[in-house]
C-alpha cells in the first residue's frame, strides 16, 4: 500500500542509513583505501532511499530501485571476496557469471521468488561457501566470519513469513528484516575492513 499502510517499513529503513553512517566511519578510522570497500556504505544509503521509494510507492519502477542496490552490494561484496580466495581474477569472474545466472530470473520476476525467499536462499548458501574459504585463510577472524550468519539467517526467516504473520498482524516482521540486516551490513562491512587490513 501507500506510505499510511506501511509507515513502520518506511521509517525501519533509517536504521539502513545508521549502519551506512557507521559502516563509513568504521572504514576512515581504520584508513581502509581500497575502493571497492570505500564505495559499500554509498550504495548502502542507495539501499534504503530504494526500499523507502518501495514501500511508500509500490510500483514497477520502486521495484527495481529496491532490488537493484542490494543486488549491486552483494555483487561487489562478493567480487571482494572471491578476489581474496581463488587463484585467478578469471576465477572471479567466472563465479560471479554463474551466480547472476542463477539470481538473474528470481530478480527480474520470471521465475517466483516466494517473497524473496528464493533468491536471498542463494546468497545465503553461496555466502556459506565463501566463509568456509575465508576461515580456512583467516583463520583469526573466525568469530566474526561466523556471527554474521545467524544473524542474517533470522532476518530471512522474519522476512518470509512477513505476508503470512501480516493476515493476523498487521505490522508483521518486515521491519524486523530491516532491522537485523542492517546490523548485518555494518558487521560485514567492518570484516571486509579487517580482511582487507591482512
């Protein structure tokens, strides 16, 4: 609905704006360079101007600005990522094309995505596969690899079962999404900052 439907989903998406803020500072006091980290708190604040837009105006158009920056954070987060743990920047590449394969039909609607359930699933498990690389070479950062995945885990779950729980409350769990994801943004942009610090 409108913005009078949604206003806790609207407003929830400050706290996205907060974990850009502190995601930024955490970056310059630690006077991280790389650029490719440096531009993850911007495409941050994209995310949240995104859902905003969404939420206050549901249409084709605010579709495509909520989906679009998240996807472009998990892009260029995993492009870090992978850089760090295969042998070859053709490597790299070659992974990324299999995975916008595999997300590309869930993103544009041509196949359902079950509330985002599906293809957020596939970050999921792709992102599993890329911490166990990353403990096995940073083996030091262990506890921070590790405590981003419940975290995100949980805030899936209450984002699925939003439209379910909606019928009879009518809040439901989205803004729960926003919230836990955000603290999991900041999170995992500060492990990208003690990778990169290696």
């Amino acid at each position: 609905g409108l913005f009078s439907t949604q206003p806790i989903n609207t407003i929830s998406n400050i706290v996205i704006f907060v974990s850009a803020y502190f995601a930024y500072r955490y970056i310059r006091i630690h006077r991280v360079k790389n650029r490719t980290i440096l531009l993850l708190p911007f495409i941050l604040v994209l995310t949240g101007v995104g859902s905003i837009l969404w939420h206050s105006m549901p249409n084709l158009l605010t579709s495509f600005a909520d989906t679009l920056p998240i996807s472009i954070f998990v892009l260029v987060s995993f492009f870090f990522l992978l850089n760090k743990i295969l042998p070859s920047r053709g490597w790299v590449w070659g992974v990324l094309f299999v995975f916008i394969l595999v997300e590309f039909p869930f993103i544009f609607g041509i196949f359902p995505s079950f509330n985002g359930f599906l293809p957020y699933s596939m970050v999921f498990i792709f992102g599993l596969f890329v911490f166990f690389g990353l403990a096995k070479k940073y083996k030091t950062l262990l506890l921070q690899l590790v405590s981003t995945i419940p975290l995100f885990a949980i805030a899936l779950f209450l984002r699925t079962v939003d439209l379910t729980i909606c019928s009879t409350f009518s809040t439901g769990t989205h803004f729960l999404w926003h919230t836990l994801n955000a603290l999991v943004f900041y999170l995992f942009i500060c492990l990208l900052v003690e990778i990169e610090k290696k």
